[in-house]
C-alpha cells in the first residue's frame, strides 16, 4: 500500500498549524527532510552544525553513524526506532523552530495511519514521543475519516485527498 502524497502531507500541516496557532515557511521541507534525508540532509547540515556539531557530524560522517540507522526513509520509525526519531526531530528543530519537531510527528503519524489505520497508533505514538498536539489531532481527523469510508488510506483514488481536503 502507497504512502500518503506530499500533496496530503502539506494538506493536514497546513490545518493541524492553523488549529494550534503556528506557522511555517519550511513545512514543504521537511517533508522532504523525512522522505529524501540523503538528498535533503546536506542542504541544512550548516544549520543543524550550529545548532549540534555532534549530531551534525553523525550526520555526515558514515564512520561514526551509529549501527540504527540515523538518516535512512522515515528514519526508522517504522522499526520503533526513538533515537533515529529524536534525531530527526532535532534537524528539523535546527531548520524550522519549533514548528519542525512538530511537522516530523505529523509527517510519521500521517504516514503509519495511512497504512496501519488507527487500531495500533496509540501505542506507537506513545513508543516513539509523538507529541501530544499531534496525536490529538490525528485521532480527531482519522476517526471523522475512517467512520465516514469505513478504511483508511483504502480509498478509490481521489477520494481520500478529497475527504482530507474536507471536501468529501
């Protein structure tokens, strides 16, 4: 099963932003940052340096990764992996603020919904720190989704994007 597009992606930050209060110039970008890291990685290194010369360097130095992937697709949350998470979190923290910590849990939360539904997410949120403000918002948007079609992410194409646009 497919993953969400970034058309979807950029959808639901832009909502769940306007709901908290928050605005971001860079939510584009850090969708890029979870999906394409090798690629996207080395356009913020300078920015994440200033802000962690260590994790900058982890980041850039394949000789002292550590074993768990660090930079690798959706930097093994899939695997329950916290640290790769945490690291994420702190580039995207390093190039978009606050903000960025947040678009990296909704980019993950949006992505493991869209393929495993809403039954185990709870628990995987809660293994890997997904904020609250996210969780909140997931299980609000999804349960209005998954009771009107009954699947999420199991849609005919187009409809799914048409109901997260909150044209459905």
């Amino acid at each position: 099963m497919s993953m969400p597009t970034w058309d979807i992606h950029r959808l639901h930050a832009e909502k769940f932003l306007r709901e908290i209060g928050l605005e971001c110039a860079r939510c584009d970008f850090i969708d890029r940052l979870v999906d394409e890291p090798d690629s996207t990685i080395p356009l913020v290194l300078e920015e994440v340096r200033r802000s962690s010369k260590l994790l900058a360097l982890m980041l850039s130095d394949r000789a002292v990764r550590p074993e768990d992937p660090v930079a690798v697709h959706d930097w093994g949350a899939w695997r329950g992996s916290r640290a790769s998470v945490d690291a994420l979190r702190r580039v995207a923290e390093a190039v978009a603020g606050r903000v960025g910590p947040l678009l990296v849990d909704l980019h993950l939360s949006l992505d493991y919904v869209w393929k495993h539904g809403l039954g185990g997410y709870p628990a995987w949120a809660e293994e890997l720190g997904i904020a609250r403000e996210v969780r909140e918002y997931i299980a609000r948007e999804f349960s209005k989704l998954s009771s009107a079609s009954g699947a999420i992410g199991r849609e005919p194409a187009g409809q799914g994007l048409d109901r997260a646009r909150g044209a459905g």
